[in-house]
C-alpha cells in the first residue's frame, strides 16, 4: 500500500491546475447568525463536471506516460466519479471505460456519455459489477481508477483543501461528507502539514454510518446495504482511506435524512447554490451539534451539485 | 429630472463598497458549446439580501445626512426592491418603512422583518397602494426611495457593470433583464463611460413586453396588467429609465414563458445556481437568437435568486 505525500498533492495541483478550476468560496451572514459560527463554503459544485471528483480524476489521467494512456482508463462507479474520469479521460483524449449497474439513473448515464466515456451495464450487485469490470479491462487494457482508494485520487482530491487554506485564513475545522473517505482523505493530507491546528472533521448520514462505527471501533466496519439520500456516501472506506481517516480525522458526526433534507434546503435558500445531498451533510452536523462549531471558524467543503430537478427531496415523500 | 452622471456612480460604488458584496462571475463549457458564445454570469443573487437591488438600496440609505436619515426612508415594493431597502437601512441602524399588498407571499414579508422593515398591508390596486404608502410617508417622514425611478437607485445598480468590466475583458455585450429599467439603466451609464464599444442588450418576457414596445414606438407604453412567471419585471418604465433605455440600449429582445422556464432550469443544472425565473430571461434570449451572440464574448446579469422552493415553475402545471 503506498500512501500519498504532501509533495505528491503538490505536484498533482501542478498537473491538474490548466484543467480544473480554481472554486470560489461563499458566505452567509444569516448562516452564521443561525450557528454563531463564521462559516465558509468551498463550493466544489462549481466545477465543470459538477463535483470535487474532476480533482482526483484528472491526476490519475495525466499522470499515466503515453504508453498507458493510449490504453485509457476503466472504473466501476454510478456517480460522480464516471462523469469525472470521463470528462478528464476527454480532456486528454483517451479513451474511458465505465461499468454502471442497468438501474443508474438515465441522467448519469448520459452525462458519462456526453465526455465521451463508454458504458458497460451490469446488473445491480457486486458479483455482477466485479465480472463486467474485468472483462472491460481485459478487453480494453485501460488502467483502473478507483473512485477513491487510489493514491493518485486522494492526492487529486487533497488539491482542495491547499486552495481553500489559501483563500481562507485561521480555519479552526473543515468539515467535510465522508463515504469512501477519498475528499477527507485528501483534506487530511494536505492540513496534516500546511494547517495541524486545522481539525478535520468528517459528516456521515446516520443511515450510511459505517466510517461513524469503524472509528469508534478502531477497524473497518462495512455497511450491508445502507441507504440514505444521500448517494454520494453510500460505499465504505478501503485501507488507504482508513489509514487517513484513523490517524488524522478529530471526530465523526452524524445526520439523519431529515437533517440531511433541512440543510440542503436551508442552503439553496441562503447560499442560492445548487447541491447534492450528500453535499448537505456537513451542514446537518453544524447544525446538530452547534456547541463544537459556535465561535469557530468553519470551513465546509460542497462536494457536488448534480440533481435531478425534478425530485427534490424535499418536494418528495421519504 | 435629475439624470445621474458616471461620476454619481463612481461615488455609489465608493459609499457602498463597506456594505455589498463582489459578486463572482460564473462560466460553463457545457452552455458554451450549447450557445457558440463565450457567456459570462455576474452572480448578484450571491448578495446578502440576493439580489442586485441591494445596490441601489444601499447607496440611497447611506447618502442621506443624519437629519434625513433619523426619519428613515420608505417604499412600496412587493419583492427584492423591499428587503434590500430593509437591508440598507438595517445596516445603518435606520427605520424603513414599507408598503406591500396584503397578497404578497409570505415569505417575502418575513424577509422584509427579518431586517427590521415595517410592512404596512394595502388592498392589491394602484390607488390603495398610493393611499396607504402617502399615509406612511406622512406619518413617519421617511425618505422614499423608489425601485428604480430614481438617480441615487441607478447610480448604485450602475456600480454592478464597473466590477463586471474589471472582472472580465473585452465585452461585446451585457444582457440584463428589463423591468422598471433599474438595473439597464444603471449598466448604461456606466457603460456609455467605461465600455463604450460593449453593447447594452434588454431581455424582457413577452407577456409584460411592454419596454420593447416602448423601445420600438419611441415612447413610453405601459401595460395593463401583464403576467409573467418573471414576477420581478412586471412594472413599467419611467422617466429617468426611459432616458437610458431610449438613448443607450442597443436592443430588446423577447422570451416567452417556456423559453424563461426552460432557460432557468438549464442554468440551475449546469452553473448549478439558485436564480429568479426573472434573472433567465437573458438567457432564454441568448438561446432564441444565437445569430446575434455567436462568437461573441456576452455578460448576463444574473439579477436575483430569491425562489420559492417549493413551487419550481418547471414542477408546476403553467
């Protein structure tokens, strides 16, 4: 297992910089009046592709010699992910492989198709998924992208939180979502050395908190069958992420689905950004537990903003 | 008539600086290729009060003397134009009182109070608003600050183009809704300065097209009741607006409410921001004439992003 460094997160933004942008940070005096915490959004949501997961992507795609590239890509995702690897696979003009349980939503699907990323459909379980996946590698030779136990994506996804620190003085915590641990592996990677006193704090949905009973546990606890409205957070940690998560993350908190509804809510009405539910958990959390947050300086990471507008959660019945 | 000058601007901008926000500006490849323009979205629904009217509010608020400013100022507006007025006048420890017909939705009215504005409820008619707001003003001696119809209030939306201008390069147009003619009217007077070359283009509902016909007759025309989802841009141009959009405006063009629909939802999905359906009517007209904008370098205002989130227009029956 090779964990990733400081200096590799450096030499990814390098690498990455020319194709991800650069996300602005918003703020709200009426969520902070709400906590009693300076809060600051880092709005990940404002990438091209929708999600922080462009970061990791793009640094596993352009770090690959020309020799490998030509050969492409491969993952097994049905988020954002797919649409990440696909959108750099296309920025360097490479082929991108991506198995999709058939029941992935039709918008996904379209837009892994829209960056020119090609799609095997599987049936929905594990068995099922790990079969189509190594018959499209084996047939395409393209190299394997984890969604997010990959050191090349932790130290992808660890590029936001060096941008963030910059554009933020004196953050006392970053809170971020926390499913695999891929974003708050990275974010764990980077203040370790250019923030310590920054706490990492990661946000987990009650109904998916398999990271929540690993770290109380001190072992990976895997989820049978989670779910949550949160999608985004529905797979457990792996060994690289653990290995972040169990040696810098502070705490652990917890939402549940209504919580998880209230603040996103909450969000597109102040914030006026559009975001993912998965991207509201951090939120819920400041909210459930204000005495942690009030008076500290708070930066929340927006993971994505890719919905369905036509069934919004809290126009739906749970 | 007073007509504001570019310095009166260049004054606003200095008086309101402390107050408003710098709003960022938005890009999406995806519309890019969609429109064959190089479009750019200054985000003013990211304001505090989310909208651009905060501008106008601010700079009339704390231009008044002391003596002035100890009685207050006073309004009647129904929408954005109240609660940045409740704002501005918060923010200088003043009263503001405000008229709005009892039918005005609720959230609006709590606000308006979140701010500390006074609502006094009238019958929805012009001639109680006009009875109740001339009873207000004589009780309380506020200074009336109209929406849009006034120098202070254009001098202030105008500081909106000089941050857009230094943000982005070579313009060839700004596309801004039209309603009263506020922020137009402001976007010409700076531009006639400081951007001379970039065209002023006005984006309008065709069910309230009533500055178009205007713009096409060579004098005012008012509608009568018109109706339009864009519920920011129902009112009619007025002297001092009528003087920008007469000598300024390049050209007015229409959507119906479909194209202001589908419009809105396209750019929740892919700049995955909260705005008013009135703030995508640019847009909508950048969509319906792409001879006009093609291979040009086009700024959309993106005026205010105060919604009901229950009621999205593309989940309702029209």
């Amino acid at each position: 297992m090779y964990i990733p460094t400081y200096d590799d997160m450096l030499s990814a933004h390098a690498r990455i910089k020319p194709y991800i942008r650069k996300t602005p940070v918003r703020t709200s005096d009426y969520l902070d009046e709400l906590t009693g915490a300076k809060l600051f959004f880092k709005c990940e949501n404002f990438q091209e592709p929708g999600a922080f997961k462009v970061r990791g992507a793009t640094n596993a795609v352009f770090g690959l010699d020309d020799a490998q590239a030509a050969q492409g890509v491969a993952t097994h995702s049905s988020g954002n992910h797919a649409s990440c690897l696909s959108y750099a696979a296309m920025k360097r003009g490479i082929p991108c492989n991506v198995v999709m349980p058939s029941t992935a939503p039709q918008a996904k699907k379209d837009t892994v198709r829209r960056y020119g990323g090609k799609i095997t459909e599987c049936a929905p379980s594990t068995s099922s998924r790990e079969e189509a996946f190594a018959k499209v590698q084996a047939e395409s030779g393209g190299d394997f992208v984890h969604p997010y136990n990959d050191p090349r994506v932790i130290a992808g996804q660890g590029t936001c939180s060096k941008e963030f620190i910059e554009q933020v003085d004196g953050l006392d915590a970053v809170v971020a979502p926390i499913g695999g641990g891929g974003m708050i592996s990275g974010t764990c990677l980077t203040l370790a050395t250019l923030a310590p006193e920054t706490k990492v704090i990661a946000a987990e949905p009650e109904q998916a908190d398999d990271a929540y009973r690993s770290f109380k546990a001190g072992h990976i606890i895997a989820d049978d069958a989670p779910k949550t409205i949160a999608e985004g957070l529905l797979v457990p940690l792996k060994d690289l992420t653990w290995h972040f998560v169990s040696n810098h993350v502070s705490e652990i908190y917890t939402a549940s689905e209504q919580e998880i509804i209230d603040a996103m809510k909450l969000i597109w009405k102040h914030l006026r950004i559009v975001m993912e539910p998965s991207s509201a958990v951090p939120m819920a959390t400041v909210l459930k537990n204000p005495e942690a947050f009030k008076g500290k300086r708070v930066g929340l990471i927006v993971t994505g903003g890719n919905v369905d507008l036509d069934t919004l959660p809290w126009l739906t019945t749970p």
